[in-house]
C-alpha cells in the first residue's frame, strides 16, 4: 500500500474572485490563492463580467499556488474545475478570443423571449429539470446572437461557439484547447437532456440554436486536459455548488445540503425515478446532474435562492449611510422586531418564480441592525420555502448541512433549525466548493477523512420568527 502523501488542485471560480487551493488526499488545505474579480451591475436585469478577468484570475492563483509548492509538483495527481453556473460568453475556438461580456448568472435581461416558449414549458422542465426562466444559458445565447454584432459575424464565419463559462475557462488552461464541457453546467442552459445527458435535438429547434456553437459534453469526472506548463491533469469539472455538495465526500439522501453564497442553494441527492414523478414535476423544484461518469449519473433536486449575500450587497447600496456589516454578528443579540424584508434581490426562484416583486422592506422602522436581521431572516424564510417543497416531494430528511460564506453567519444557522425543526450542521470549511471538486478530482479517496461538523444548531421555540414567517408568507403566496 502506497502511503505517500498526494496532492489535488481544486480551481474554484466564483462570482467575486477565483480561488486556488492546493488539497492533501487527506482533504487538508494546504495552501490557497484568491483574486477578486468585478461584478457588472449594468442595471437589474443586465448583470455582466470580463472574460479575460476572469480568466487572468484563474491562471494567476494557479501560478502562485504552485509557485510556492515547487517540491510537490510531481505530487499532485489531478485538477478539478468548479465555476459559476449559467454563466454565458460567447468566444472564438479558432483562437479563443473572446467576442462578447461574460453574461452572469444572475443575468435575466432576455426574460421577454421566454412569453413565446411558455406553452412548451412543460415539455422542457420533463427533458431539462428547470423552469422557463431567464436566469438559464439559453435565453443569454440568443441575446447575444442577435444583439452583438461581433457574435453574429463570428457564426457567419464558422468561428463561434457561446459556451457556459467553464468551456472558455478550460481552453484557455488546458494544452489540448479543446471545446467541451461537463452535464452539469451544461445542464443549465435549457438545452440539455438530463436522460440522454446531451444536447436535446428538440430544444436545440424550438430555441433556434445550432448545435455546431455548442461544446461537446462530457461526464463531469474525466480527462478534461492537462493545464499548461505544470503537467497536472484536470480530472472533473463541475458547477460550484454542485460541487459543494461534495465537500465531506459521498453524499446521502437523508441530508439537505445548503450552500450559502450570492445565491442560496439547497441541494438533495435523490434516485433518477423521483425526477419523473408528478409530485416532482408539480413541484416548482430544480433537479440536474451531481456528478457523472461514462456510465453511471448521479442527481440531485433543487431549490433556488438568488439573493443570499446579494440582498446584503443590496442593503449595502440601500443604506449607506450605516455600515452594515458591523450589525452582522450582532443579530442574535438584537431586540425582537417587527421589520419584513421582501426579499426578491435577483428576482424569486423557486418554488415561487416571480419577478414582479420590487424588494422593500415592510414595518420599516429605520433601525439598521433591523434591517440587517430581517435581510438574514428573508434568506432563511426563502430557503425554507425551498425546503418544504422538498419535503412535499420526498420523506426521510434527517439533517441540514450549511456551508459556504454566509454559513458563518450564526443567526442563519438558528433561524433555519427553529424554523424547519431539524439540526442544522455546519460545515467546518467555508470552502464547500473548492473541497468538494478537490475529491471529486481525486481517483483515490481511501485517505480522505471525514469529518465532522464544524457547529450544530438545534431547534428552539422561536413564536416571533414563525409568527414573521407567516407574514412574509402572506406577501408573496
């Protein structure tokens, strides 16, 4: 038995910055690298990044990681890739330049296009497991195809392809520069058959999208190519928080996994059959692929959340004149309120899926630490939505894990046990994503230790946070 030390890279692509953390197959961090990246906030509804930033940022924590662990170059057996999902930019494969801003995920500036797709919508959630909504890839590649003019010449000239992010991200890393991506971002587009685990024929026409800008799909556990300049081979790419979902490794279905980051996203592991059930498919729930291989998938139901930490970028813009974030830690500490906040940042995911709703908050009293505990308490309120239509769907939860930056938060963690009933654990590692796809990367996960949780919340009688529930309720059901 080979007792020496291994090492995975795990290349974790967010919405604010990239990170590089370098991982011993025992899942301990080593070292890590971050670099901010800027955010676009054109407007509401059009919400853009820079490619080339991106990208730049990717390649610079990779160098500084490795720059510094010389001695384990040879060590380090394999790469995993997690970025944004539903992330849109459209690129040249003949060179990889880009041709048009990278459209974010929270990007819904073509959500007029999807009036004249909502007589087939039930047809597409079947094939897709998503709602017509335009938070997913496809309405952002038709707006660029006919809106920016470099794309259209692009096409004309057989020299395009309008990929999820991590495509372009791959063929800027890998030597091979090939055009591929994994199911699970894929999956996000609305164009991807979760059975067929490939580009959905039918869709492709009713979208008007042809195939030939699209990538190629793999199984997110593969040989993607090796990284330039180090050798290193980049074995899986995921979307980041289905990534997460890996973060202690297998995963089961008695646990709901909920990652806390600009969005929310509570995430259940669960066999194929449940995903064509009419409980499911009445649900206003999301399912796509956790993870793959050539042949065998793994799914997963899901309920969204778009304004996690980005109602609190919100509050930010809100009151300005108040640092809010002194008021974060204290929340738990603060007097019983009355203050609701309409928390539609983003627009409302599921189970919900409304976007006629401005955010504002209700009893306002000016208070900001307040308003700060009532922005926190929206989060959980929509998270909670979210779990009881799981619930509807499904028995058997046992347990929430929380995970990501806001997990930190403690009044989260509180308010989702007292609300839901349930332990809520939170994962000792506020890097969910990165060490999920550091073990989705790995080909040998005999030394990785598992681990357990770094807090727990038990529930409490809490009258006023259901009774605010209720209300909150009241206003958007």
């Amino acid at each position: 038995m080979n007792t020496e030390t291994r090492y995975v890279l795990a290349l974790d692509q967010g919405t604010f910055s990239s990170r590089c953390i370098l991982f011993d197959d025992r899942g301990q961090m080593i070292d890590s690298a971050q670099q901010s990246i800027d955010l676009n906030r054109i407007s509401q509804r059009k919400i853009e990044q820079d490619g080339q930033q991106i990208i730049n940022s990717v390649q610079q924590t990779l160098s500084q990681v490795l720059e510094r662990h010389v001695d384990k170059h040879q060590k380090i057996t394999s790469a995993g890739l997690a970025t944004q999902r539903s992330s849109i930019v459209a690129w040249r494969p003949s060179n990889g330049e880009i041709l048009s801003p990278v459209l974010s995920w929270q990007d819904t500036r073509a959500f007029q296009q999807l009036d004249s797709y909502q007589s087939q919508s039930n047809m597409i959630q079947a094939k897709t497991g998503l709602r017509l909504t335009a938070h997913y890839g496809v309405t952002k590649m038709r707006w660029l195809l006919e809106h920016e003019q470099c794309v259209a010449n692009a096409v004309a000239e057989h020299d395009c392809v309008i990929t999820p992010l991590a495509s372009l991200i791959l063929y800027h890393l890998c030597e091979e520069q090939c055009v591929v991506i994994d199911g699970a971002n894929a999956a996000r587009t609305l164009l991807f058959n979760l059975v067929e685990q490939d580009w959905d024929q039918q869709l492709l026409e009713l979208f008007d999208i042809d195939p030939i800008v699209l990538p190629r799909v793999l199984p997110s556990c593969h040989d993607y190519g090796t990284i330039k300049k180090c050798g290193i081979k980049i074995q899986c790419v995921n979307g980041d928080q289905t990534a997460a979902l890996y973060a202690k490794g297998h995963t089961y279905e008695s646990c709901l996994y909920v990652n806390l980051g600009t969005g929310a996203f509570v995430l259940n592991p669960v066999k194929p059959e449940l995903l064509q059930s009419q409980t499911f498919q009445e649900s206003q729930l999301l399912a796509g692929i956790a993870r793959s291989f050539d042949d065998q998938n793994e799914f997963y139901i899901e309920g969204t959340v778009n304004g996690a930490s980005a109602a609190l970028d919100w509050l930010r813009e809100y009151d300005k004149q108040n640092d809010i974030d002194q008021f974060l830690g204290n929340a738990l500490t603060s007097a019983e309120h009355d203050v609701l906040f309409i928390n539609s940042v983003g627009g409302l995911g599921s189970p919900l899926w409304r976007h006629d709703i401005e955010p504002r908050f209700i009893n306002d009293d000016g208070d900001p630490a307040n308003r700060v505990k009532a922005v926190l308490e929206s989060i959980v309120f929509l998270i909670t939505l979210n779990i009881e239509a799981i619930l509807r769907v499904r028995s058997g939860i046992r347990k929430i894990e929380i995970s990501g930056g806001l997990s930190n938060n403690d009044y989260i963690g509180q308010c989702l046990a007292d609300l839901v009933s349930l332990t809520v654990d939170k994962n000792e590692s506020s890097e969910a994503t990165a060490q999920g796809i550091a073990w989705l990367a790995l080909d040998d996960h005999s030394r990785w230790m598992s681990r357990k949780p770094g807090k727990s919340y038990d529930a409490k009688k809490n009258n006023g946070l259901h009774q605010r529930y209720r209300q909150f309720k009241a206003y958007l059901v």
